[in-house]
C-alpha cells in the first residue's frame, strides 16, 4: 500500500508503530508469562518460586499423580461432548428458530442469558437441580414414577456428564447465536430453487444449508474449544472436583497444585503440558490459515 | 479451522452467497401444521430446560431461609419475601464490612468500562493495520497475538503481579483493568481483524488516493461500517470482565475488589450455614448487568454477527 | 459519550493506590459466615478501641484457597497486607521466606509462651521466634447427636467405633440415617482423621499423619482405618452428594438424622435455633480408648511493613488478639474454645466445658494432635493426598487395601 510521497516514509512505520505497544504487551503478558511458567516447571518451586534446575521431576511427578490422569481424561471426555452437544444442540435451535416462529427474539434471548452469568452465581442452583434428593429426580419421583433415577452427580463415574450438561446449558446458546447468523448469510433463492427441483426439508439441510454452515460451524469449534479448555468456575461450582477427584480437569488441578497444595512446579508443569496441547492443535491451523492468506 | 479463525464473528461469505437479503413476505416453505406444533413444542421444551436454574434461583431468593433449611430447595415459595435483595443489595456483610453488594457493583463498572472501551478500540485498530495496513511480518503479530487467547490464568498470576508492582500497579483498580485489557486484546483484534479482511481495499484505496490519511481512514471510512463488529466484541468483553473473579481476586483487594470476589464472599462460606436465599439474590444482583446486555444488545449480537453477510 | 468516558478514567486514575491512613492496618483472612463474622467484630473493635483504623480485606471460599492464591498475589508483588489471618503451617512457611514480622517482644512481654499449650508452638513459632498470635482453637473430633432420637431408640452414647455403627445399624432401621454429611473430600477426612487416632491411637495418628512413616502408612491398622471408614458410608443417604456441613446439621436438628461428625463449629446451628446442650442435643468426641483432641486454631500473623504506623497498628491488632477477655468474647460467639488456657470457662457452655476438660487431659496424656484436614498435621503436599485418598475411597468402590497402597504411593510421589 502506497501513501503520498511526502508522508510515505511516515505511512510505511505509522501502522508498525501504532500496533507495537499491543505486541509488546502480548510479548510479556503471554510469552514472556509462558516462559517463566515452563522455567518455574524445571524447579523444585513448591509454595514460592525458587530457581534452582531439577530437570524433568517435576513431570515425572505430575504423571505418576493419579489425580493428574483423571484430569486428562476428563478434559478428553468433557471438550468432546461439550463440542459434540453444544453445535448438535445449538444448530436444532437456530434452523428452528429461522422458521418464522413467533417471540424468536424472547427465545434467542432464553437460549444465551445462560451466557451472561458466571458459573459463581449459577453453580448452585445446578446443584440443587442435580441433586437426586432435591432436584429433578424427586419431582419426577414425586410425580408418581418413582423407579426414575437420574443421580449422575453423586456417581464418580457418571459425574463428569453433569458437568458437560451445565457446560452445554451455559453455551449452547452462544452456538444458536452464530448458527443463526450463518443461515439469515445464506441467499435464500438457492433454496427456492432446490425447492421447485422438488427436494424435500430435510435434505435441502442436509445437503445443502448445513454445508454451507461451514464457516459458521468452523469459528462456533474455535471459541467452545477455548471454553473447554478454560473450564474452571463450572467444575469448582458445581461439584468442586468431586466426588473423590471425578470431575478434575486440568485447569482445577493447576490451581490447587500451586495455591493449595504447595506444588507449584507441579502446577507449572502441568501448565506446560496444557500449553503444549494447545499448541500442537493451534499452531499447524494457524500456519496454514495464514499461508493460504499470504499466497492469495 | 482456518477458516474458523477467519471467520469467526465475520461477515462471513461463504461460498455462493448472493446479495438477496431474506425477506418475510413469503413463508418458505409451506408446511403441515402438525411441523409448525413440531418446531414450538422443541423450541418451548428448550426455553424452559434453559430456564430451569433461573427459576430456583428466582424463587429461592424469595424464600425466606427457614423455609428452604425446612426442605424446600425447588418450588413455589410459600412465603413470599423481597428481603433478601434487600440485604444482598445493601446490608449483607463481605468480611466484617456489611455494606451489602452495592459499593462493589460500582467497582465492577469503574473496571469494565474502561476495561471494554480500551480493549475494544486497541482491537478495532489493530484489525485495521493487520489487514489495511499489512505489513510484512502481520501474519505473525497476528498468530501470536491469537495464541494469546488461549494461556490458562491460573498459571501466570505470579509473573503479572510482580509486572504489576514493577509498573507501580499493583493492588489497584487501573492495574485490573490494565490486566483485563492486555488478555482482551487477543480476543479483540480477532474480531476486528476478521471483520476487515472481508471488507474490499478498494474503499480504502480510494480513500488514500483523495488524501486521506492513516487515522482519518479509520475514524471517517473504517469505523462507521464497523458498528455490529463493535456490538459483538463490547458484549464478550463485557461478559467476561464482568465475571471474572481470577483476576479480581489476586489483583486487587479490599474495599476495591470487583463485585464478583464480593459475591464469592456471600456464597462462598464454609464454616457457616449458609443464606441462600441471600446468595441467589446477590448471585442474581451480580448477574443484572450482563443479562441486561444480553437481552438488550442481544438482537444486534446476532445482527453484528450477521451484518457482512447481508451487505457483502 | 466520550467525556464521560475521560472523566471517568480520570476517575478510576485518580483513585488512591494502596491508600493507607494514619495507623490503618489491613487485615486480610477467610472469614465470610455470619458467625465468624460477628466473632471477628470483636477482634476490629478491639483495635479500634485502641485507636487504630481496621481495613478489611476477606477473601472466602475453596478452605482458604482463595486467600492463599490473593496474598501471594500481594506478597510477590512486595505490597503485603498488615495482618493475614493463618491456618495450619501457613504462618511458618511465610515465615521461612522471612516476610514475617517476629513478635517476641509482645509474646515476652504478655507471656504467652506459658498461657498457651505447647503443642500449638510449631505452628506459632519460628526458630523460636514468635510468628503469630492464636486466637482460638476449634476441635475436629466431635459427634453431635440428636438427643430425642438417641432417647427414644434407647441408644447410649457410643464408646467405641463398632458401638457407634451398631448403634447406626439400629436407627436405621428405625428409618432414621444414622449419620448425616456431605460428600465433599473435607467432610470425610474428618471422619478419617478421627478414626486414625481412634481406632490405633494418638501415636498412630502422629506417626502417620504427621511422620508420614511410610512402614505405619502401608501398615494392617491403616487398612483397618478404611475398612471402618467403608462401614461408616453405610450410615449415610444417598443424597449426600454436594450437602454443606450447616445443612447435613440442620438434618440433626430436625430429626431427619440422628448424628454427625464434625468440628464445634457446627455447635451454633443448634444453639441459634435455641437448643441447649445435653437437654435437646448431645455433643461428644468421637468414641475411642484414648480420646484424642484434633485441634484447630486461628492465628494472625503480621507481615513486615516499613510504614511505622503500620508497625504500631500490628502492635495493638497482637495485643488484642491475645487479650484474655476478647479471646473469651470471641470464643463465646465463634464456637470454639480460647487458644489460652487462662480464660475463666464459667460463662461457656457444656460443650465447650467438656472441651476445655478434654484438652486439658489431652495435654497431660498426649492426646494434643493437629487436625489434618485444616492443614495442622502434615504439609498441605502430604495432607493432600491423604483427602484425596479418603474422598475417592468414600464416594467410590475401591477396596481399602487398594486405598492404601495409593496412600502409600501417593505421599512418595510428593516428596
């Protein structure tokens, strides 16, 4: 891009200068940050930081904690069915609500408030709603059908599911939002064509309209990853980690590695480890992405 | 994925999108009554699944607390009371301060204005260079920036508290908000980035061509189309400055915490009974602000997300 | 618009950074409930009788974790508040990094060496040092039971474990449970930490809890432990899962459960509703041969500041804190008895009378031990993974010999 001559020189550097100081933030709050955390790893820190270099033992100890395996496959069971029911749940509600239906406006808005609040302030009622003694099992208990069981809360093996139901609960809207956005971006005179073709609903979706989604499909997996891999407030809210340690994710254990149980090398390395998955699943994208931008 | 990034809040075009906007005068499609009975009773079922915890913490916090410790966690309260807003609001004690939630709820927007109007302007501009102004090396600034929305908090609040008192901020509510804006950043110059980049040069151009120069571009040419992308990004800005309690807590304390530490001190007791009734209505007080943003903002969030579409 | 937006920055700029008035003292610590709120008023009124100003910073949530996580915040920043309110081995630990100020000056000059039990020494010194000044000091062990129900099924007061589980096994069947808790990892290590002294001894207790032996660790008495802690998971309902303490006590109050095993904390839930102890309920330690005293106490330490009126603020916060007559008030509201063992008991009541016997006895016989499950036996690191251990063994259904050998692994682990 090419300025007037006078002020070219000036045009050339004004955009470097004008986004430098927004690196330089970056550089130090996020790598430089990252780099004392994968330092603080490789030492024997335990309720301060000290910088003394113990090689890998800090790693070593992280996956010889049991504690640290259910976290990991935790975070595997709960991103995929967060993913998996957020966007199938998020996409019925958008192609519903792009029917023409009555009060979409009161329905959009049902579907997002869960959003707008914090996992502090809505960590209990889903407690309560969950709870076989108080929740859903005794109203349906209640109501007459009393063989109804629903008390994955209090089970360490069904546990990790509730939290994906209250994670769903608090996102799913946010997917609505952006799949209802891509479908009023699709021109509807391919449907009308589709349409005298004589192909049905359904497959027109199918076949059509869902393909379609793709880029809205595409940045709704970008930012409920980013949830999922944050998840913090709803695990501490809602079951605190338990029972036993059956709703641990990577994150809780950070925090209570460093701030309650006096490991923070342990907590660094686990940091470590957190960065590097993400990584290994951002960078090649990332790469890509901007390739193709620089070619084209 | 690559796209994804590209388009995330973004006019997205995708590929065969036309310039006809959706009209509503004709239904698309004519269907049996027995699909539209189909498609309200899911949509109706929905609402009030998602509707569910809001209404036991409504009607929690209009129980009085003996009726809840007497067993009535979920239902109708049987003795309908406002006092707990009314203490939540302004008596309930945080420490030995029982000045209720009202002081903290101010402290919340001395951070979140600023906090928003900052991070949401540093990224307006910043998309601006990264795909007007390219550069050689943007793409880098740019994927290192993105990475950025993806560290776990937890793990750097020692390093930024030391940078914090290094800068002389530590403790402060400039120093939080300082804090909230460099994490934003990431997030900002993402949406402002992908909404630019399917804007045409050519606007640009021409405008260089008459005169114009860096900045009078963004504020005369730049800025008046970005307003969805604005809508958009000062809505999750907001959503999660509001909510964060990580950084409030570890940044600041006292009588300039942010009102989600102050909340956590209502709900988070463990050696005491509990009052929940209080904690729902403060957990609903807390609440307002971003569910008013919601239901306010909420039509033109799904506009902001639309706008590039429609106008291509 | 954007006027407003200056003015407000401006605002925000303007605001004092870290204000501190003449002779403030901020005093950061966990207490957010009720109780220990109206228990802490005391200690600010004190100070302010003395004429300082008090600046209160809480913090609750997570067992203390929260405040943990915000002091170093503070404390690696290098601007630390006046006074923190300590658990445990917290005190100490700031103390090895020498960011504690030392108070011999006040403790020889109050004499609280010998007002106070020496069993509470390492956890309030420092190479002989005094880092903190104790306020109180709550006891774990106890059972609080419902005395109608216990009458009516004709049930003694239980004096040993398998009495106690009898006596369960009975209420049940009476369609009472037996015993009422939450699933929460801290809720069953105090039932652990009870049947560790209880079942094999205070010495047991030391040795593993506190030792970290790894020969009594791994030993037949430790899997004796889980199996009894097994049989106490046949007391509870099945609906335990995310009960807080106050409500599984209000269970006890009502009538719905007939005990529970917690600290004297929860002795104000049954006082607020106006019952009286040994009329409308009983309070007793954890049924064993030897009884054992699991304390806890809460102490404040002051951090080094170069402010001087800050200094003399720290001064007068120490000096009250170890004030007999407002440990006595604070103690009187807080549940808990005085950490000193001069206050006069006559004002107290049953409970905290058989408490302050107890601990006496304790004392004399080597019953004193440090309550694991509120960090005052073994390093948070240890302490830890005991929770972990007894929380997934309690809600799960791994053997105890498994349970275990996790202990075993897991304390080598964090070495």
């Amino acid at each position: 891009m090419n300025a007037s001559r006078q002020s070219s020189r000036l045009a050339a550097w004004l955009p470097r200068l004008v986004v430098a100081p927004s690196l330089l933030i970056v550089l130090v709050t996020v790598y430089l940050f990252i780099a004392w955390t994968g330092v603080i790893s490789v030492t024997s820190s335990k309720f301060v930081p000290v910088y003394d270099f113990v090689g890998l033992e800090q790693f070593a100890r992280l996956w010889a904690t049991p504690r640290w395996h259910i976290a990991v496959e935790n975070l595997f069971i709960f991103s995929t069915l967060f993913l998996a029911i957020s966007i199938g749940l998020g996409l019925l509600m958008a192609i519903l609500l792009d029917q023409h239906v009555r009060a979409e406006g009161f329905l959009r808005a049902v579907y997002l408030y869960p959003m707008a609040l914090s996992f502090i302030v809505t960590g209990t009622a889903w407690k309560w709603v969950l709870n076989p003694g108080l929740g859903i099992q005794k109203v349906v208990n209640d109501l007459g059908w009393a063989t109804f069981r629903f008390d994955w809360i209090a089970d360490p093996q069904m546990a990790i599911y509730t939290v994906v139901i209250a994670g769903v609960w608090q996102s799913s809207g946010f997917a609505m939002a952006i799949f209802l956005a891509g479908l009023r971006g699709i021109d509807n005179s391919v449907i009308k064509a589709a349409q005298i073709e004589g192909a049905s609903l359904p497959l027109i979706y199918r076949q059509i309209i869902i393909p379609m989604l793709r880029p809205a499909m595409l940045s709704v997996v970008v930012l409920l990853s980013y949830i999922a891999i944050k998840s913090f407030d709803l695990v501490l809210a809602l079951t605190n980690g338990g029972p036993g340690a059956a709703t641990e994710l990577p994150s809780t254990f950070m925090f209570s590695a460093t701030f309650r149980r006096n490991q923070m090398g342990v907590g660094a390395a686990s940091a470590v480890m957190m960065l590097m998955t993400v990584a290994a699943i951002i960078v090649p994208y990332l790469y890509s992405e901007l390739r193709e931008r620089n070619n084209g | 994925m690559a796209e994804a990034i590209s388009t995330l809040p973004s006019p997205s075009p995708a590929p065969g999108s036309g310039r006809v906007t959706k009209t509503d005068e004709t239904p698309r499609y004519n269907r049996a009554w027995i699909g539209r009975l189909f498609i309200y009773a899911t949509l109706i079922a929905m609402a009030a699944a998602y509707l569910m915890p809001l209404w036991v913490m409504v009607t929690t916090s209009l129980k009085p607390l003996e009726e809840i410790y007497g067993g009535s966690f979920i239902g109708f309260p049987q003795n309908f009371t406002l006092d707990a807003w009314r203490v939540a609001w302004s008596q309930a004690c945080i420490g030995t301060e029982c000045t209720g939630l009202k002081p903290y709820f101010v402290n919340s927007l001395l951070i979140v204005i600023p906090a928003v109007v900052l991070s949401t302007g540093i990224g307006a501009i910043n998309g601006y260079i990264l795909t007007k102004w390219r550069f050689p090396g943007a793409n880098l600034v740019f994927g290192l920036l993105l990475f950025g929305c993806f560290l776990p908090y937890q793990a750097i609040l020692i390093p930024m508290a030391r940078t914090l008192s290094l800068i002389g901020l530590a403790g402060s509510i400039p120093g939080l908000i300082l804090v909230h804006v460099s994490y934003g950043i990431c997030f900002t110059t993402l949406f402002f980035r992908n909404y630019f980049v399917t804007l045409p040069d050519d606007l640009t151009k021409a405008a260089l061509v008459d005169g114009a120069g860096f900045f009078r571009i963004f504020w005369s040419i730049i800025l008046p189309t970005s307003i969805p992308i604005i809508v958009v990004s000062c809505i999750w800005q907001f959503t999660q400055i509001w909510n964060d309690f990580l950084f409030g807590v570890s940044f600041t304390s006292g009588a300039h915490s942010p009102i989600t530490v102050a909340l956590n001190n209502i709900v988070n007791v463990t050696t005491g009974r509990k009052q929940y009734n209080i904690d729902m209505a403060a957990a609903m007080i807390a609440g307002i602000p971003t569910l008013l943003v919601y239901i306010v903002a909420g039509r033109y969030f799904v506009r902001g997300l639309t706008a590039g579409a429609v106008k291509g | 618009m954007s006027k407003i937006f200056a003015g407000l920055v401006a605002a925000v700029m303007l605001m004092p950074v870290g204000a501190r008035a003449q002779g403030a003292i901020e005093v950061m610590h966990h207490w957010v409930a009720e109780s220990e709120i109206e228990a802490l008023s005391v200690i600010r009124k004190g100070v302010e009788a003395k004429g300082f100003q008090w600046k209160d910073s809480a913090v609750g949530g997570m067992s203390g974790a929260n405040v943990q996580q915000a002091l170093r915040a503070r404390l690696t920043a290098g601007d630390p508040p006046g006074a923190m309110q300590f658990l445990g081995w917290e005190g100490v630990q700031w103390a090895e990094q020498n960011v504690v100020r030392d108070l011999n000056d006040q403790a020889k000059a109050g004499g609280w060496r010998n007002a106070l039990p020496p069993q509470l020494l390492p956890f309030l010194t420092a190479q002989e040092t005094f880092i903190a000044a104790p306020i109180n000091m709550h006891r774990q062990n106890w059972v609080w039971a419902n005395k109608k129900i216990f009458d009516d099924a004709g049930i003694p007061i239980p004096k040993s474990w398998p009495e106690l589980i009898q006596a369960g096994r009975k209420l049940k069947e009476r369609g009472v449970i037996p015993l009422a808790m939450g699933d929460e990892s801290w809720q069953v290590e105090v039932i652990f930490d009870a049947l560790l002294a209880d079942l094999n001894g205070p010495e047991f207790y030391r040795k593993t809890a506190i030792d970290l032996d790894p020969k009594a660790l791994g030993s037949r008495e430790m899997v004796k432990v889980f199996d009894m802690l097994r049989e106490v998971r046949g007391l509870v309902d099945a609906n335990f899962v995310g009960r807080d303490w106050a409500v599984a006590t209000g269970m006890v109050i009502n009538g719905q459960a007939a005990m529970q095993v917690m600290g004297d904390w929860a002795k104000g839930e049954f006082l607020a509703k106006g019952l009286k102890p040994n009329k409308d309920f009983y309070c007793f330690p954890t049924p064993a041969p030897v009884t054992s005293f699991q304390y806890l106490i809460d102490s404040f330490g002051m951090f080094k500041v170069k402010d001087p009126a800050v200094q003399k603020a720290q001064i007068a916060l120490a000096e009250t804190v170890m004030d007999p007559a407002i440990q006595k008030r604070f103690n009187l509201i807080k549940g808990s008895i005085p950490a000193r063992t001069d206050v006069p008991v006559d004002e107290f009541d049953d409970c905290a009378k058989l408490a302050f016997k107890d601990r006496a006895e304790a004392i004399a016989k080597g019953g004193m031990i440090g309550a694991m499950t509120h960090g005052f036996a073994s390093r948070p690191e240890f302490a830890a993974v005991f929770g972990d251990v007894a929380g997934q063994f309690f809600v799960g259904t791994m053997s105890s010999d498994e349970a275990v050998k996790m202990l075993v692994q897991g304390i080598e682990n964090a070495r």
